[in-house]
C-alpha cells in the first residue's frame, strides 16, 4: 500500500499524530536504524538544524560514504541522492521525495545527450555533477563547480572537450581557462533568474556590499561579482572577508549558514527577474524545497522512498567520478 501511494505521488503522506514529538523521534529512529541524515546547504533552514551534515552534495555524498551508517537519508534532491548510492552501493539510499527533481540535471535527457555525445566522438566528456546517474555514465569525467576549471585545466590543449549540462558554468569555464568547448545548452531554473538590473540597484542601495555569486548564473551576473564560487565557496568568503555586507546571487537556503557562522554580517539575496512587474522567488530551488520534516519523519519510519540503480549503471557512473577524484589527487585540490 504504502509503494503503491508513492509511486503514485512520490512520497509518503501519512499523518502524524500531533502528539508526537516529531525532532525526538526522528532522532530515536535515526540511532536506531544507524542512519546519517545529509542535508543540502538549499534545503530550508529547519531541516539543516536536523541534518548531521550540512554541505555541497558531492561533499556530502563523500561524508556519508566515510560513515559506517546503514541508512542515508538525503535531503536534497534526485541525482544529489542517487551520487550518494553510487558511492555508497551498499547502503540503503533514502529521498523524501522523489519528486524532488533538478531543472539542471533535467536539461539533459539521457538519449539527446548520448546523440550529442556521439555525434563527436573523438570529444571527451566532462559533465557536472549535477547530473543525473545516466548522463554521468554516458562522462569520462566528473567536475563540481568549485574543481571544474582545474580540471578543464589538466587536460591537453589539443584535447577536444563536451561540457553538460550547465551552459552558463560551461561559459565561465571558457573565460576563466580561453578554452573552447561544445557545450550543452542547459541550465538551473534558479540560478538563470537572478535580474541584473535589480543587482545594480541593490549595489547602489548599499555601495560597500560585495556580490557574491554562484557560476551557475548569467554571464552578465558574473561581471558584477566580486567572488564566484562554488556554494561553499561562497560560505567561506563570507565568513573570512571583511566586508560586512553581502549580496549574495545563489539559492537563498546558504543565508542560514552564512548568518550561523558571521551573525554580526549583513546577507542581502539577490532578487530575481520580475515577471509583470512582480517579483517571483526564483532564488529558492522549489525541488529542494519539497523537502519537509514530515516527510522525513515518514521516510525514516518506513526507509521509504529508496534509490535504486543498477551494478551495471553505479560501476559506469562511478567511473567518471573516480577519475575526477584521481586528477583532483593530482592537482592536490
């Protein structure tokens, strides 16, 4: 009953009797089932406080992969999780909801891409993480946004390069490295939104405030910025520069860390394009924001929805990160 209702919906709906006291026993279950609850830095701020760990979700896969946990509950979204069973084959892989999509990853159907890809085969692939398990075993290798240029780096000049899904990292890449690379016309549906002319007035409005933003906006968006990086990055520079005003141009969910670790700054998120003179809230992922603390209570309950790949496709997918993990033990990344 219960897998048919989530087939149906993607989730568990079950109440909760309001007598129960939810945090505490989330926090029984999780010690009893030896499970390690990750938390993406988007999800909302609640469930980060409930998270072990709180991070990137590459990051946060490898954590959960050094953990001697039987269970991973992942909250964040469908490929975040599916990188997490990859690494961890033989641990029981949990999403709240599998609905819990991504705009990026969904940019690239596996059997256009695979067409893309070989159309050129004397190309090789380098994919962003943000993919699904299929595209990343269609990859020779794996980058995250904060190693991506390194590794366009480390290759040969000579060396013919296909870069997915994400056009806009993509483009950062080339001006960063004067690389040309065919690159898939991909985005995120958060990171596309961010309006210009809203930064420029928020700059003017606070003229100290540095802009910090993610290379997964425009490139129009990048020239304004005075840091781009990865989410964690960006954390960091928050936290140890001393400005003390910020505007920041990535998923509003990373204010509640940046505000936990520089309480005494001031985060300013960067508004979004407005649509009939009304602005949206594009800056929240609405994938991640599916993530609830009921439906992580039902999910550890019953460990229920479960990630489920198979040998053939985790050893392909798996492949192309182990050789981004090797080339970044290279490079001492």
């Amino acid at each position: 009953m219960i897998k048919d209702r989530i087939k149906e919906i993607g989730f568990i709906d079950e109440a909760i009797n309001s007598d129960i006291d939810i945090l505490a026993e989330i926090n029984r279950m999780k010690k009893e089932k030896n499970a390690v609850i990750l938390g993406h830095y988007y999800i909302e701020s609640d469930l980060q406080d409930i998270a072990d760990f709180v991070g990137d979700s590459l990051a946060l896969a490898q954590e959960a992969a050094k953990t001697d946990a039987d269970i991973i509950v992942f909250l964040g979204v469908h490929f975040m999780a599916e990188t997490a069973k990859i690494l961890s084959p033989n641990k029981k892989v949990l999403l709240p909801d599998l609905n819990a999509g991504c705009s990026l990853a969904d940019s690239a159907p596996t059997d256009k891409f695979a067409d893309f890809v070989n159309a050129h085969p004397d190309h090789l692939v380098i994919s962003y993480v943000n993919t699904t398990a299929e595209i990343k075993a269609l990859t020779d290798i794996i980058c995250t946004s904060s190693n991506a240029v390194q590794i366009v780096e480390s290759l040969p000049k000579e060396q013919k390069i296909i870069f997915g899904p994400d056009k806009n990292l993509g483009n950062y890449i080339e001006s960063v490295t004067g690389r040309k690379m065919l690159i898939w016309d991909g985005a995120c549906h958060v990171h596309q939104q961010f309006d210009v002319n809203e930064i420029v007035r928020l700059k003017k409005e606070h003229p100290k405030a540095k802009v910090l933003a993610h290379p997964e906006c425009n490139a129009t968006v990048l020239v304004l910025a005075d840091y781009i990086g990865a989410t964690s990055g960006i954390l960091k520079f928050s936290n140890i520069d001393d400005c003390d005003e910020f505007i920041v141009a990535t998923e509003s969910g990373i204010l509640h860390q940046m505000k936990k670790l520089s309480p005494d700054k001031t985060f300013i998120p960067a508004p979004p394009e407005k649509i009939n003179d009304i602005s949206c809230a594009c800056n929240d992922c609405i994938y991640m924001k599916m993530n609830t603390v009921k439906k992580l209570y039902n999910t550890l309950k019953y460990e229920l929805p479960a990630i489920e790949l198979s040998d053939d496709l985790q050893k392909s997918a798996y492949a192309s990160i182990k050789r981004m993990l090797d080339i970044s033990e290279e490079l001492g990344l």
